[in-house]
C-alpha cells in the first residue's frame, strides 16, 4: 500500500513539473520570438539607413521592447487603443534620439511605406 501511495505521489509530482516546464518554454519561444523580430527589422533599418555599430545596438534594444509590448497587447485581449498608440509614440521618440535627422527621415519614409 505504500508503495502505490508513493507512486501516485510520485506521478502527481511530475504533472505539476511538467505544467511548469510548458509555462517556462512558452516564455523562452516569445523571448526567441521577439528577439528575432527585432534583429530582422534592425538588419533592415541598417542596410536602409546605414547607421553605425552603436546605432546599430540601441535600435536593437528599442525594437526589442518595442516587440515584446507588441506581443503582450496581441495576448490580452482587454488592450486599450491607446495603450498601442503610447508604445508607437515611445518607438517613434526613442528612434528619434538614436538617429540623425537626415536617418530619421528617410526611417519615417519607409514606415510609411
């Protein structure tokens, strides 16, 4: 009889690991996920604007925020409109300050495109 106790507890303790294990990989893909987002879209502003090595670095970043707020507002369902609009304003300025007004303008051009 303990032996089947120890089993059964044994077998509940691997579904409880097995639920955390899904939840900690679904996080590590959106983390993927994002993180190739914005290296795509940062080689293409690059090629584009050619900006420098540094540039280059705080694109990434702003981008990579940029994504993963992108992707938590496509998940929630209850995102207000304007909660979208704050994190495309705050892209907007921080690539703004990351580049040259003459990058800038030719980025916007392209954006709109």
């Amino acid at each position: 009889m303990k032996k089947v106790i120890t089993l059964c507890l044994f077998v509940f303790a691997m579904f409880i690991g097995n639920q955390t294990l899904t939840a900690q990989n679904t996080k590590l893909q959106d983390k993927v996920e994002v993180n190739a987002q914005a290296s795509e879209k940062t080689e293409t502003l690059r090629r584009a604007l050619k900006f420098d090595n540094t540039q280059r670095d705080n694109v990434y970043e702003v981008l990579k925020t940029y994504y993963s707020a992108k992707l938590g507002f496509s998940r929630n369902e209850n995102t207000l409109p304007a909660e979208i609009e704050k994190n495309e304003k705050r892209l907007d300025t921080e690539l703004k300050a990351i580049l040259t007004d003459e990058q800038y303008t030719r980025y916007k051009t392209l954006s709109q495109d």
